[in-house]
C-alpha cells in the first residue's frame, strides 16, 4: 500500500489536494495547473477509488474537488462519504461539475459543500477559489486549536451535546452570552469562553468590519474536541459604538458535518431576520429545528 505523505519546501509545507475525476484529460490538465501552482495533488477516477486514497493518507489533505457524474460512485455519494467520517468532514469540498443548470447548482450548494464551479472552468477563478479555501480552512485550525480550555475533551456522556447560544456585543465587556439552550446542563468548559473565543477568532479572520455583515463559520475548536457553527451580523443602532449593534448565534455540538452547516445557516438567517426587527423568538424552537438537522441521517 501506497501512503501519501506531505511534502516539505524548506519550512514551507505544500497544500495536499485530492483530485477526483474520471475524465482523463480534465483531470490531467487540473492536476499539472494546480502542481504549476505550487500544490502537491493526488488522484482519483471515481468516488470509491477516491475513499481509498484518503485512507492511505498520513494526513488529511487540504482540499477536496470532485466532479459529480462518475461511474461506481458519484460525487453525491463520495461527499456523503466524507463528511460523515471524523477524520474528513472539516475538510473543504468543492464540486466541480458539466451540470450547470440552476437547479444543479443548488443542490450542490443545499448538500453544503464550500463551492460549486461547473466546467469549463475559468483557470483564474478555480485558483482563486482553491487557495482562498485553503486559506481560510488554515486560518480556522490555527486560530482556534490554540486555544487553552478547561477541559481536553468532552466525556462519552456529553457526545450528544448541542447547544445553541445568544451571543451580543457589549462596549465594555466585549462578546456576552445573553441567551442559550438547553440552559439546564453541567458543562466541562466556560461556556462564556468559548464564545469569546469563537467571537474574537471570527473578527481575527474577518476583520472588524466584515462581521458586520452575516456570515457564517463552521470551526473545529480542537481542544474541548467539539465543533461549532457561528452566525454573525449586526443592524444599526446609534447607543452602541460605530452606531451597529453586532451580535453572533453560535450552535455547539460534537460534531457537526459541512453537509449540516449549510442547512443550519438557512435557520441562522431566519433566525437573525426576526432578530434585527426585534422581533420576539423562542430559543427552544430553533434549538429544535437545529436539532433536527444534526439528527438526521442520509441527504
């Protein structure tokens, strides 16, 4: 057996991506653009041959692209795969599809993978969008596995755990938790922590005034071995400083797949909809439409 293993530049380390394809010729003209461009890239035809490669890795890699129609597995099925197995679903994925219609689109992007690009691809765009997840994805891990908490992991009895919190922005204090669900459980971790964590990190990334528009993070906080999906936003309001009020929605659970994160931000964007018109919400009923989305087995 074959293990593919990272390769060193100096003290630089290469990006790893994982290639599935069964046209032999886009796959070859992808490959060599994206080793031109400074990655080490290892291939698949289909999704089958695809979970084998990623079994034989050291390391996971960097990036997933995978075409959709594909004989023996699919890139539906292939995606499925992956991001119901720990040791994959942080990985970011993108589609790259001939199926280009409207509707094709939003299924690939309802499954929740980061990215949909249909063929033929624009080569400035594909690396552009390759290296801005890559990127990113590198920015979360280094930014949230350093945190120090409490705990190192979540007991076998907390691997249930989900819990969604109301977080909002106070001028003295910082990042507050104001609300959260179930808010009758003993927790292994600060809570507040956390949260202050997730909040500092999100603007770590963004910038201050990039959170001031929604968006939305899935983050593996390494440490207390849990994941977490934030929503942040803001509406104007002159009583706080730069006349917005910011606040985030923070869902946090033991796991929580890419497939999930997409349809848990459509109830954050609901959610945050009824909040800047001050409207009244009930914390329990999110909680258990969130629920429902992590419960659920099969796309």
């Amino acid at each position: 057996m074959h293990t593919y293993q990272y390769i060193h530049e100096g003290d630089k380390m290469i990006p790893l991506i994982l290639l599935v394809e069964d046209d032999p010729n886009i796959l070859k003209y992808l490959k060599i653009t994206l080793e031109f461009n400074g990655c080490q890239v290892i291939t698949a035809n289909h999704g089958r041959e695809g979970l084998k490669v990623l079994s034989e890795l050291n390391n996971s890699p960097d990036l997933i692209i995978s075409d959709i129609m594909m004989p023996e597995m699919n890139g539906y099925d292939f995606f499925d795969a992956v991001s119901r197995n720990p040791d994959y679903y942080h990985v970011p994925f993108i589609f790259l599809s001939a199926l280009d219609s409207p509707e094709d689109v939003r299924l690939g992007k309802m499954l929740g993978v980061d990215d949909y690009l249909t063929k033929p691809v624009n080569e400035e765009d594909f690396l552009a969008i390759v290296f801005g997840k890559i990127k990113r994805n590198k920015m979360i891990n280094e930014i949230y596995s350093s945190y120090e908490i409490e705990k190192e992991s979540i007991p076998e009895e907390r691997k249930d755990l989900m819990i969604l919190v109301e977080v909002q922005w106070d001028d003295i204090i910082g990042p507050k938790v104001i609300n959260y669900f179930p808010n009758d459980i003993e927790l292994d971790f600060s809570l507040s922590t956390v949260n202050a964590q997730l909040y500092d990190g999100s603007i770590a990334m963004y910038g201050q005034d990039h959170i001031l528009n929604a968006e939305g993070l899935l983050i593996p906080i390494k440490n207390v071995n849990i994941m977490a999906y934030v929503f942040f936003d803001s509406f104007p309001d002159d009583s706080y400083r730069g006349g917005r009020k910011n606040y985030m929605f923070s869902l946090i659970a033991a796991k929580i797949t890419y497939f999930q994160s997409l349809k848990i931000k459509q109830v954050f964007l609901t959610l945050s909809s009824i909040f800047k018109k001050q409207g009244k919400w009930d914390i329990k009923e999110f909680w258990t439409k969130l629920s429902d989305i992590l419960l659920k087995t099969s796309i």
